[in-house]
C-alpha cells in the first residue's frame, strides 16, 4: 500500500513525501511512484505520524474483563495510541497468566496493541513470579515507590536481569490520603489534601537506591517541579538530558534549539552545586547507571488545580492537578527537556461514581478517545511546541523505553500511525471530563495498523 501526498513528521522533523507499506512494514519512503495494482491512499497534505505508545492505561473502574479492554481499544484508535502499556493492579491482575493470554487473544483481532505490565507482589504481599510473566509476554514492572526498600530493591534486579523496563510510581500512600493538592484552594474548600512531599521524598528515595543498576526507570507522573529540583540536583540537568533518549544527529527542530537554550540558562550556583553533587554518579562506569526518565501526564500541563473549585469532580485525579504557577513551570520543565514521555492517564470510572461528594467521588479520568487532540490544543497551539516534539514524547520514547520497533517513520519500523487534520476544530460535550465545553483543535481521520486503514470516526 501507498500513502501519497502526506506531511511526514515524526522525532526528527517534518516533510513532504510518501511511505510504502507491505506485510505491515514501512519499506520504502520518498517521492514514490506506484506500483501496477498497487492500492494508493492519497493523503492529501494532512499529517502522518506514528502511532502514540502510552505507558499508563487503566481499564474502567480498574476491572479486566474483554468488554473493558475492547472498550478501551476503541478509545484508543480515536485518540491515536496505538500501543498502551496496562496497569497491572486491576481486578483480575493483568499480570496473571489469565490475562496475559486474554490480552494475547484480543490483540491477534484488534489494531490496537495491548501490552501488560507486571505487578511485583502478589495478593499476599510476596513477589510474583515475575520472569514466568515476562516469558508469557508482560513488558515492564509497575510497582509502589512505598514498597518495602529490600523488596523494592529485589524488583528492581528483576528488571535488570530480564532487561525490561521499572515504571515506579511515587506516592507514599500513608500520607497522601486527601483528595486535592495541599494549598490555599484545598484549605478554602475544606478538603483534606496530599501534601508535595508525598511524591517528592520518593523520588529522592527511589532515585538514591536505584541509581547505580543498569535499568530504565521510569519516574510515573510526576506534577510537582520540586520533583524534577531533586533529579536535577542529585545527578545534574544535563545528565538527566543524556539519560534521555539522545535526538539523532539530524533532528533540526525548534524545540531542540529550546533545549540547548534553557540549559545554558542554568546559574553559574546551580551548575556548580550539581556538578558537585554528581561527582559519585560519575565515578560510576556507564555499565553501572540507571536511565532515568521522567513520565507526566497532558491533564497537569493542561489543566490547574483551580478546576477543583466549586468541588467539581471532574478534575479530581490522582497525582492531583498542581496550583497554576507550579503548571506553567511544568510547560517549562517539558520545553528544556525534563519531560521525556507523556501519558493520557486513562483511569475512567462509572459516573455514578463520579457524581458525589468531592471526598467520596472517585479519582481517574476519560480522556483518551481526545488524547492527541488535547495534546494539539494544549501543547502545540497554546505553547507552539512542535509535532516532531510531541511525537518524541508520545512515540519514539516509549518505543525505545519498550524496546519495540516502531514509533518513528524509518525504514524496516513496523507501519503504524495515523493521519490528522489539523483544521478541524470540535467542542467536547462531556459534562464528567474537565474539558467539557472546551474547544478543541486537531482531529485523527485515519488509523493504519495491521495492514489496515481504520477510519477512526466510523470505528
């Protein structure tokens, strides 16, 4: 098959051309001429990019069943994620054997690629026989940075001898307890709250202990910038940025010149104090160093905590949104590169369950059928950040954070992305999202996987 006519764009930049797909890989691309009885999808201008790849996707009300996921395999085709990386801790486990073969079963129908994640510990608190899950198709660690520090550490040499990735959520839940973020808001609406610390004291915990093993570790939605103060601190911005997934000699894009901008930026102090502080991780040889990388979500870029006013449900989530000006640094934070994936934070409920009390009300949010169009409006519209950046973020990244061969436009990369017009703009009706009534930009018509082309408004 051909794709004629389309804006290519994905990590390195954007350009006009063509991609040829056959046997669902991408083998040729450039000003293509047809083959005779080749089928030709004319493109038209519109963009082309590769999939998205998220890397925390919750089935609704955190139950596993085949209804849910189909369920969420729908969503994700409008919203263009292509692959979804499940949190494991549902009911049943996906991480038990019967779900992985569920998962199996759904992903030999569907274009939509469901990938479990393995929960460490089982239902009695011991470890789960984690290589047996890896061996039947499980493709990453979800575990609690609050885990006990001897068991955290026994997983976390599980990831590294299984070479998958450690994806930790940091929260100690005995102190994180409240429903908003702590400040003058929660305090005015008579809310209990989750202080900062609750996420930021894990980070410097799991980034102490884990350091100096070979892994990727994945630091789970962080929303408060003192997070991102203590990474930079302890190990230097700029080698959390080399921790990164380094951009290719090629990549020619604003944002990347961003990048080289604000680090210069940094203070004579501050570079100082940094280069200091990681004076042990540098007598380390390159063998012995985690890869960091830092995981948010598009709602706590998009979205404040003054959203909760009113006691309005719809934005309550959990890490919670963040007052505005620790937002606008969070923009800033992903402009200099200290944001290295996004997640749509898929976690729906029922909306009866929704529809209470602010305490009682559940936490999560719906918002993965509109993901790539929140990602348009609140990230490239609204702080010109570019599409190839977005795509780094949403798809080359977690592909390589995943090891799977996909998540750019080459040659030999498996064919999966999907077409958008960027001229169509929609109010979402939705009166349980926090968007609901907004104006949003970019829509997917197209959705090319398993050598197939779903239109995504008809699916």
């Amino acid at each position: 098959m051909l794709f004629k006519n389309a804006a290519l764009c994905d990590y390195r930049g954007t350009k006009m051309g063509d991609v040829r797909v056959q046997d669902g890989i991408i083998t040729h691309i450039g000003h293509l001429s047809a083959y005779p009885n080749e089928q030709v999808f004319e493109v038209g201008g519109r963009v082309l990019l590769p999939a998205m790849i998220d890397l925390n996707i919750a089935p609704k009300s955190l139950s596993l069943s085949r209804k849910s996921l189909l369920s969420l395999a729908g969503k994700a085709l409008k919203g263009g994620v292509g692959s979804m990386l499940l949190y494991p801790h549902t009911s049943p486990s996906c991480s038990e054997n019967g779900s992985i073969e569920l998962i199996k079963s759904l992903n030999a129908q569907s274009p939509i690629h469901l990938l479990p994640a393995i929960s460490p510990l089982n239902a009695q608190g011991k470890l789960s026989d984690i290589s047996t899950l890896h061996a039947s198709g499980a493709r990453a660690i979800f575990a609690f940075s609050d885990t006990p520090a001897h068991t955290l550490m026994r997983i976390a040499q599980y990831a590294q001898m299984l070479d998958i990735p450690l994806i930790c959520f940091c929260q100690d839940r005995d102190v994180s307890d409240g429903v908003m973020n702590e400040g003058l808001l929660s305090a005015s609406l008579g809310l209990p709250s989750i202080p900062a610390y609750s996420q930021t004291k894990e980070v410097a915990k799991v980034a102490e202990m884990l350091f100096p093993l070979p892994i990727k570790l994945v630091f789970d939605t962080l929303v408060y910038p003192r997070s991102f103060e203590i990474l930079s601190r302890a190990y230097g911005l700029d080698s959390i940025n080399a921790w990164s997934i380094n951009a290719p000699d090629s990549i020619n894009t604003e944002s990347a010149k961003n990048i080289e901008s604000a680090n210069a930026t940094h203070t004579e102090s501050s570079t100082k104090f940094a280069t200091n502080a990681h004076n042990d991780y540098n007598r380390l040889p390159p063998s012995f160093k985690a890869q960091f990388f830092t995981q948010t979500s598009i709602h706590h870029l998009a979205l404040d905590e003054s959203l909760c006013d009113n006691y309005n449900t719809a934005a309550k989530l959990n890490p919670p949104l963040v007052d505005k000006a620790s937002q606008n640094t969070l923009i800033n934070l992903l402009q200099n590169g200290s944001i290295h994936t996004l997640t749509s934070l898929q976690c729906a409920d029922f909306n009866a369950k929704k529809d209470q009390v602010f305490e009682l009300a559940s936490f999560g949010i719906d918002a993965l059928e509109v993901y790539f169009s929140l990602l348009y409006t609140y990230l490239h519209k609204a702080h010109n950040i570019p599409l190839e950046f977005i795509s780094r973020l949403t798809s080359y990244n977690p592909a390589q954070i995943l090891n799977l061969n996909k998540g750019a436009l080459d040659e030999g990369k498996i064919a999966e992305f999907i077409i958008v017009n960027p001229d169509i703009s929609f109010v979402l009706q939705d009166n349980f999202s926090p968007y609901n009534q907004q104006i949003l930009h970019a829509k997917i018509e197209a959705f090319f996987s398993c050598d197939r082309i779903h239109l995504a408004q008809k699916e």
